[in-house]
C-alpha cells in the first residue's frame, strides 16, 4: 500500500512565486526517484530554487544544466545523511557489507530504506530469491511486513522533505552545504595534481584576469604543462572563459577554498608579480590591491595616493576607499599614514558618511606635527561640521586659517568654503571679505577654483538685493566655465543666474536661463537635474501669476520624479501643485496632489515637507474639503504691545521672531529660519503658535504669507459707502488683509512696472474706519499711469479703491514732486494721517520670502 500523495514518479511545476508544502513534498519524493539521472533531477523545479544555490561552486551565475542536477543529487544525500541516528561507518557511495549491524537496528531502518532503495541501491545479485527491492530491503532490515516497510518510507521521505523546506525558507545549513559541494568539486583534481597546482595559481585573483598571465605566472613556478592543465580546467568548468579566451574567472567561492590552501610564501610572490603586471597595465588599483595582499604596505599607499585622482574620475570611489580601509596605524610611517586618512576623511564625505570622516580626520591629526598638515585637517573638519554645528565649523575654519600660509591652495578654498556658511549666516561682511581675499591670492590657470569664488560672489549680493554684481559675477563664473568645456558647471551657472534673476521679480529672464540649464541637463542626460529644474520653471512661472504654464511645469517635473525615483523633489512638486490649483479655486486636484505629497513625505521620513503640508492646509482651508475658501478672521483681542512682550518668558526663536516683525514691518518662516537657523517647517510652526498667542498677526496664504506684530484694530462697523464689486458682501473689504495679500500676490511684476515698492493698508479716522491703500513708489507715475494703476487695483481687489502715495502719510513730508500729479490726493492729508499706522501686505522684496 503505498501513500497517494507520494505515488506519482512526475509531478506537475506549481504555478506562482510560491508552494504549499505538500507540493513540496511531491517535488521531494519525484527527486528520488530520479536519482540516477542528472537529467531529470536538472529538470526538477528544486534544481532551480534557493535550495541548491549554495551547492553551485563553479559559476552561481550561469550554471549548466548537469551542474544543477549534481547540486540538486548532493543535497538529497544531505538530507539522507540527516536520518542517521549516529555515525556513518560507510559513506554513500561505498560498499556496505551485509553484516553491519545497523541494517536491523530499528533506528537505522528510514536511512536504509531512502539510501539503498535510491541513492545506493542493492544490485539484483543481492535480491533474494523471487524478489526486488521492497522484499530484500524488509529481509536485510528485518521489517515485518511490506506495509510497515511503506510506511517508514513515506515517513522518511517526510522527514527530509521538512528539512529541505527549513533550509528553503531559512538557509540555516547553507555553510555545511557549500562546504560538502566544495570538496565534491574539488576531489577529481586530486588525480590531476598539474591541474590542481594551475588552479592555485588562479586563486591569486578575485575578478576576471588575464589568461596571459597567469601562464605568465605559472612559466615563474615552473609549473609543467601549462596549457594542458589550462585546458582541463576550462574543459571541466573550474575556470570560465570569455571574450575569445582572453579572459578568464573563478568563482569567489571556489576561490576563497582554493586560496586558503596554498603556502603562504607563494602567495606572497604571486602577488608581487601580479602587481608588477597591472602597473604595466596603467591599472593602479589593481596593482596596489596585490601590493596589499603581498605585505608591500608603504608601496601601496604611494601608489594609491599617487593615482587618487584618477581612479575618481573614473567613479572608482568605493574601490578606493575600500583599499584605503584596509591599511593599519603600524604598517605605513606617520606621514603616509596621514595622507591616506586625509584621503579616505574625503572620500567618506563624498558617501555622506560624516562620523566616520571626522574619525580618519582626527586620526590624521595626531600624525600631525607640521601647521601647514595641521590646516589641512582642521579644514576638513570645517567643512563637515558645516550642515550640523556652524560654531563647531567656524572654530575648526578658523583654527585651520591660522596655520594655512596666505597662497596655499587649500586656505583659497577655505575661504572660499568659509564664504558660503556667512552667507548662509547672513553675515555679509565676513562673507564678502573671504571671498576678496581668495580672489587676491588667486594663482594663475585656477579657472575652477576663481569660477566656484565668483559664484559665491553672485550669491552674496543676490542676498543683498545688489542684483547687478551679482549678475555680473555669475556671468564671469560661466564664461570661465564654458571656457574649460564644463557643461555641467556651465549648466548650474545658467542656474545660478536664474535665481538671481527670479528674485530681482524678472521671470521672463529667470525662465530663459533654467531653459538654458535644462538643455544641457537633458545634453547630458542627467534626469534628476533636469527634474529640479523644472520645478525651478514652475515657481518662475508660479510666482509671475502664470498658474497655467507653472502646472504643465510642475506636471512635467512630477513625470520625471516617478520615473527615476526622485522623492525629495516629488514631494516638492506635488505641494507647489496643491497650492496652485487652490489659487485658482480648483479643490479637487488641489487636495489630490496635497492628499499624495503629504502622504508620500512620511512615507520618505521628510519631516519638514510634511510640517510645510500641514502649515499648506491651515493656509488655504480649500484642502481641507471646505465648500468655500473663508480666512479666519482676526483675532480681536489687543495684542501685547511692544514693551510687553519684552518682559514675558519667550525662547531665543519667539524673541528674535518678534524682533524682526518689529525691525521690518513684518517677518516670513524663511527670515526666521536663516536668522536662528532652523527649518523651514519649524520657523513655520513657530509663527503660527505666536499667532495664536495674540504676538503675532498672519498676513497672506501660500508663498505671500508673512507675519506683523498683534492684530490689527478691528474697523468698527460702519454702513456700506458702496455697493462691493462681483458680489463681494463686505462693506470694507480692504479689511480683509488675508484676502488683499492673496489678490495681489499674482501681479507682482506689474506692480513693479509701475515703480511700486510697497503696497499697505491703513483706516481713514475721517472716514468712519474705512480702510485705504497706501503706496510706496521708486519712482512716482505721472497722473493717467497712477489713475491706471488705482483702476488695474480696483479690479483685482473687486473693490472700490482709493489709492495714496507713502509720501503724502508723513507729517514732515514735503509737497508732492512737481509734475507728479500726486498733489490730487488733497491738501492736509499728512497731518491728518500721521499717526496712523499702516499694513504692508505686499513689497517686491517679500515675493520670494
């Protein structure tokens, strides 16, 4: 009687990544019966999963049909070898005599039934007589009936089966496995001692290697008959060959056996001949890889920090770094060992690796005892303190400034390095001194180093709103630039000045230039760059009050980022989506792209982009599912003054918030975060708890949004003077402040055709409270263009609007400027106004705050 699950000899492949256990099972039992033929077991779903990959010695990668099926033969005999209740006295694949006394021991009785019925079994002289191998099994093994013997059988071929699936599910054998395919595969070069002796030499390489030399090493041995051993390990797959026999490989495993069985002083020499080969080559890495495994420590450091370099610009950076690694305090002198941890330090910073860079810098350090080595550290750790403790990177800038003479390169960079941190400190003076005096040190021929300066120089007075250096020195940066060919530097140039040209409110030019950039971006081939230049088009374009041209931009940046796997700039795309369409009251895609982007961030772990969606939401209450787009109104309660909040118990980021509301008018999270230093989300949050403490006002939605000390004064009620434009149901709807920021945040570059700096709201005492709007002029407009401007207004508020100069609000102000027309606004205006305070909801400096 035999078990169906297991009476089938072909089972069926299952369908899907996975199988159930008893498919499992049938796949088992199927191998043994297969047994003696390689073909077959090949063939057996087993022979492809994880369960033999460890048994694959000679090429994992693309092994042969009869390898898999020898694989698959060695783990049955595994598993067999498993039902042994003790040792083995004769192995599988030797004579058992009939006498041993395990084949009647009960305990033995699964091993005997699986190993002599399928792995070694009986010949048909040792049948008795009239039967097979059921009824010589049961005689050898005293097994009282065929049922009981079927029975075992099934059991045994169970018992396996849940082996073999733990090892496919945990691998937890996979070391005894590959150790027993190792020595299989190794036995048969034991009859072949001239191929085994080739194959030690091999093993001197870890990738694919010349067969030219290793004959070349194996004429140094002397050892006999090269190429015919060459050929029997070709021939028999213990070396594969490639590109018309040129090449050839070992497998790391096979390898790893093979090396730890040669003396060590052959290998020495081996290593110091392949060495010499590869420098011949012009391949330094290779070279001093062999000089390390042949103890030539010092010849390996030169070496390496000679070719550095190169071997980066030939990407080979972790290579690099892993050769430098391998190096030890007491095999190198103190100099050597200094430079290579300078190296290693920079290499550690290219990966991100920060504290492991600050570990070789400080044991660069203390094989210090020149200034000039000294600099040179403390420079370093500089500029990996940078993103993480300013005052820890200042100290080291400085402790390295000391030491550096004034024309060594490395102090230019510094400064250079320097420069870019006060920049980002908003300390301009020092900024701008560093970067003068590297450009005064500069020696000849330093076209990079002087383009990297002038970009420094361009960012500085872009912060300083001095836009013609500023664009004069990022011009000089991309002549140098395209002078040596660089095209991506040449590219980030056209970048640079399209950020100074989106501040200066020139959007027409600012696109021109990121066009520019994203040409050689896509020249190049470079997708992420090309994605964060788009996103720099959409914001120009989105800034402008273009929404239509920014959303196919942001569409098209969003395409990018799928596709490559951009989630940083994903992110980003996905908020300036969200707050576009809530300007033009579009709900539905709104909330979709704040619903994905918001999702994706904390999917990515980008804690400040999420914060910015929430900030995002409070701002505009259209993602939050609302019917209507309705700003919470003001609060009413009387702000603390400004000596008040002088004496409560505010943080260093409260009080400097305040301050700066104070000293300009108004405060956005992008002053705060560069004042104190924070994030973007975090000077977000801040803001808005003053605002809910009554400290501070919000004025705006989305990017127009910035803050003024307390609320403004409530208008008391007042009967409408006249009727609101397009439906408007306030009757003072300059009130609004919220909503007057919002409507005039898309026309910034009109208002500043017009020569409008500034543009505020103040209440008339002499008109019951009704709020009127004031207006800084650069320049002040003739009549028509001023009466055009105060009717363009109208419209875009929805509102009756009475428009009047800043100048006119000054009780020491003089009379208008003749000419100017502005003396229509009435005579008296400045004493009556004098007093009252106005509201600055919108200046040209704040479109990118």
């Amino acid at each position: 009687m035999v078990d169906g699950i297991l009476n089938s000899a072909s089972v069926a492949v299952p369908r899907g990544a996975h199988m159930s256990q008893g498919e499992f099972t049938q796949l088992v039992n199927a191998a043994f019966k297969n047994y003696h033929s390689v073909l077959a077991l090949a063939r057996s779903p087993l022979a492809n999963s994880a369960l033999v990959k460890p048994l694959l010695v000679l090429d994992d990668v693309s092994p042969t049909a009869d390898e898999r099926g020898h694989a698959l033969r060695l783990v049955l005999q595994w598993a067999v070898h498993r039902l042994a209740p003790g040792p083995v006295r004769y192995p599988i694949g030797t004579r058992r005599p009939l006498d041993d006394p395990t084949w009647r021991d009960p305990h033995w009785w699964r091993y005997n039934i699986l190993r002599h019925r399928y792995l070694d079994p009986l010949h048909p002289d040792e049948f008795v007589p009239g039967g097979r191998f059921t009824e010589t099994l049961t005689a050898l093994t005293g097994i009282p009936s065929t049922d009981t013997f079927f029975d075992e059988r099934n059991r045994a071929i169970r018992e396996v089966a849940q082996w073999l699936w733990q090892q496919l599910q945990g691998g937890h054998a996979t070391d005894e496995l590959q150790q027993m395919a190792l020595a299989a595969a190794y036995r048969p070069l034991k009859q072949r001692p001239e191929a085994e002796a080739l194959l030690g030499v091999a093993a001197t390489f870890d990738d694919v290697f010349p067969r030219s030399l290793l004959l070349r090493l194996a004429t140094e041995e002397r050892l006999p008959h090269p190429e015919q051993s060459l050929d029997y390990l070709t021939a028999h797959r213990f070396l594969l060959t490639g590109d018309a026999g040129a090449n050839l490989w070992l497998s790391p495993v096979l390898r790893s056996f093979v090396y730890g069985r040669q003396p060590q002083a052959r290998l020495l020499a081996r290593h110091r001949l392949a060495a010499t080969y590869y420098l011949e080559q012009h391949e330094p890495l290779k070279a001093a890889q062999h000089l390390q495994r042949a103890h030539r420590w010092p010849e390996a450091a030169t070496l390496l920090l000679q070719a550095s370099d190169d071997l980066l610009e030939e990407l080979q950076l972790e290579e690099l770094e892993e050769a430098l690694q391998a190096f030890q305090r007491g095999q190198l002198s103190p100099d050597l060992w200094r430079e290579v941890q300078i190296l290693l330090s920079d290499l550690l910073a290219k990966s991100g690796q920060q504290t492991e860079a600050l570990q070789a810098c400080r044991r660069a350090l203390a094989a210090c005892d020149q200034p000039v080595d000294q600099a040179r550290v403390y420079r370093r750790m500089g500029k990996l303190y940078e993103k993480h403790n300013q005052l820890h990177a200042l100290a080291y800038y400085r402790q390295a400034s000391e030491r550096f003479p004034p024309n060594h390169l490395e102090f230019l960079n510094l400064l250079k390095d320097r420069a870019w941190l006060y920049i980002l400190r908003q300390e301009w003076r020092q900024a701008e001194s560093d970067l003068l005096l590297a450009l005064s040190h500069m020696p000849p021929g330093r076209r990079e180093l002087q383009a990297d300066v002038y970009d420094a120089l361009a960012s500085l007075y872009r912060h300083q709103h001095q836009y013609e250096h500023a664009i004069r020195h990022a011009q000089q940066a991309l002549a140098l630039r395209e002078e040596m060919g660089d095209l991506l530097r040449v590219a980030n140039s056209f970048n640079n000045l399209g950020l100074i040209y989106n501040d200066m409110g020139d959007f027409d030019h600012a696109i021109a230039a990121y066009q520019e950039a994203m040409a050689t971006y896509q020249k190049l081939e470079n997708r992420g760059l090309t994605a964060g230049t788009l996103l720099n088009i959409g914001m120009a374009y989105h800034l402008d009050g273009r929404l239509a041209p920014a959303i196919q931009t942001y569409q098209e940046c969003l395409a990018v980022c799928q596709e490559i796997g951009l989630p940083l700039v994903e992110v980003r795309a996905h908020y300036n989506l969200a707050e576009a369409y809530a300007q033009m009251e579009q709900p539905e895609p709104a909330r979709h792209h704040w619903r994905v982007g918001y999702q994706l961030s904390l999917r990515a772990g980008f804690d400040d982009e999420a914060e910015d969606f929430l900030a995002l939401q409070q701002q505009w209450p259209i993602l939050q599912g609302q019917a209507e787009e309705r700003p919470s109104p003001p609060r009413q309660s009387a702000p603390a003054g400004p000596s008040d909040w002088q004496s409560l118990e505010l943080d260093e980021v409260a009080r400097c918030a305040l301050a700066l509301a104070e000293e300009h008018g108004r405060v956005t999270a992008r002053q705060l975060m560069k004042a104190v230093h924070i994030s973007k989300a975090t000077a977000t949050r801040r803001l808005a708890a003053l605002a809910q403490q009554g400290l501070l006002h919000r004025v705006g939605q989305g990017r127009g949004t910035f803050y003024v000390r307390g609320a403004p004064n409530p208008p008391p009620a007042a009967a409408p003077t006249a009727a609101p434009a397009q439906g408007v149901g306030a009757a003072t709807p300059l009130a609004d402040l919220e909503r007057v920021a919002r409507l005039l945040d898309p026309h910034g570059v009109r208002l500043q055709h017009c020569g409008v700096e500034a543009l505020g709201v103040l209440s008339d005492p002499q008109a019951g409270g009704q709020p009127r709007l004031v207006a800084r002029f650069s320049r002040l407009p003739d009549v028509l263009t001023f009466l055009a401007l105060e009717q363009e207004l109208a419209t875009w508020l929805k509102a009756d609007v009475r428009l009047l100069p800043e100048a006119l609000l000054s009780a020491r102000a003089a009379a208008p400027a003749p000419g100017s027309g502005m003396r229509q606004a009435g005579p008296g205006l400045a004493e009556e106004w004098s007093t009252t305070q106005v509201v600055w909801v919108w200046q040209a400096d704040w479109i990118q705050g």
